[in-house]
C-alpha cells in the first residue's frame, strides 16, 4: 500500500530527471505529442523496487523480479506511439502487465484497458498499485494472454509486452477489423523484432517491421 505523500514526494524530486529522460526520448526519434507529455508524468520509479529506483529513468530495462523486466522506456514510448498512430484506440488489450508501468502510459491515453498477467505475484502487485495510483479504467487479469481476453473483445488495439515466436491465433481473432498490434516477435536470444500488424478484413491482415528489440518470453503453455 502506498502512501500519499510517498507518490507525492518521490514523484517531485524525479521531475527533473524525468524531464530528461523525455529530451532523450524525442533525441532517439520519438515526436507523439501525446507520449512525451503521459511519460514526462507517470514516474516510473514507483513501478519498481525501491533499490532500483535510483536507476528509474535511465534508458534501461530493469528487473522486476521472477525473471521479468520493465521494459525500456523508449520500447515503451516506442510501442505506445504505434500503437496510437492512426487513431486513439478505445478499448485496448495488452498481454504482460508485468510491473503496470506500460499499462499506466497507456491508461493515460486511452478510454479502456484491459491488461493480462500471467504470474500472480506481478498481477497482484501491478493490480495494487494502479488502483493506489488512481487509474479506474485499467483492468487487469490473472491470465494466460495466449487465449487473449475474450470477455472483453474484440479490441480496437493490442499490445504485448512479450515476445512469441509465433503470433497466438486468439489474439489476431480479437483484434477488431481496422485495429492496430504491436507485438514483439521472434526467438529467445536471438533476433526479435517489433511489428504492428493491421487487421484489414476478416481473413486480412498487413504487417510492418520496425526495430530489433530484446523481449522476455512469451509464455504457452
Ligand atoms: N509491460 C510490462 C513488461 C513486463 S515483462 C511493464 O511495463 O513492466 C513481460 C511480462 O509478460 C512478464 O511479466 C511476463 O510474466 C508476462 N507474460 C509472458 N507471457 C505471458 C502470457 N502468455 N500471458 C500473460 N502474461 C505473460
């Protein structure tokens, strides 16, 4: 449980670090207006433990215990600025809650999302702290994202924070006809790379490849 005057006061001091961290992100490439601004907001070092928030705002990923990691923050802003770039989604799934960091920048943008986690620990602790920060229409699950979530489908974008080395079938299903994916795909320890894929009809869909990136596992089981 976080105090108030916790968020408070650590968020303050780390303004002025953050607000670098944004001059390297739009150095790197990044230009949405809308992702600078939510990541100049959301401090990410209360995402993480508290002997690592130190190192909150450097360009890293960073481990977040069971074998996990929050994702850099330019893959973050990265995946965010596709994943909005035709048009705001509404309703949004994203498949790897992991700490909640990503699932807040995109719970500042969007109208609705659900977020799936598949290790209890992480879920219990992300669902925690975004409820003490305030988000309401952040929903996270206790799920395997292989089969997606289907209650709440179809969505008009999805993000997944982990890479497969073949994109699950569930979540192509579930994404709405002129929706947007980013997904990282690829083998472990070797190459991964970014893709947003468009759903274009029933049966059609259109991919584009960005960068290389380096993901955890997308867990099947
Ligand atoms: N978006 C996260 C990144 C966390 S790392 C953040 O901002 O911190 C990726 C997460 O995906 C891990 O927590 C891992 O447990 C989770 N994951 C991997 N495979 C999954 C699956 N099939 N379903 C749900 N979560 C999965």
């Amino acid at each position: 449980m976080i105090k108030k005057l916790d968020i408070e006061g650590r968020g303050m001091t780390s303004q002025r670090t953050r607000d670098r961290l944004i001059t390297l992100l739009k150095n790197k490439g990044i230009t949405d207006e809308r992702v600078l601004s939510i990541m100049r907001r959301v401090p990410r070092h209360l995402f993480m433990d508290e002997a690592m928030a130190s190192r909150s705002y450097e360009n890293t990923a960073l481990p977040i215990g069971h074998g996990q990691t929050i994702s850099q923050p330019y893959t973050v802003a990265r995946m965010t600025e596709l994943l909005i770039q035709e048009s705001l989604p509404e309703n949004v799934l994203e498949v790897g809650t992991g700490s909640g960091y990503q699932a807040a920048i995109l719970g500042g943008l969007v109208k609705k999302l659900h977020t799936v986690e598949v290790i209890p620990e992480l879920y219990k602790n992300a669902r925690d702290l975004l409820y003490n920060l305030g988000y309401r229409n952040i929903h996270p699950h206790l799920s395997d994202g292989s089969w997606g979530w289907i209650n709440e489908a179809p969505y008009d974008a999805i993000i997944v924070t982990a890479a497969p080395e073949k994109i699950p079938n569930s979540l192509l299903q579930q994404l709405e006809i002129g929706g947007t994916m980013v997904i990282p795909v690829g083998q472990q320890n070797k190459t991964q790379q970014l893709q947003s894929i468009h759903r274009l009809s029933e049966d059609g869909y259109k991919t584009n490849t960005h960068e290389f990136v380096q993901f955890v596992p997308f867990v099947t089981k």
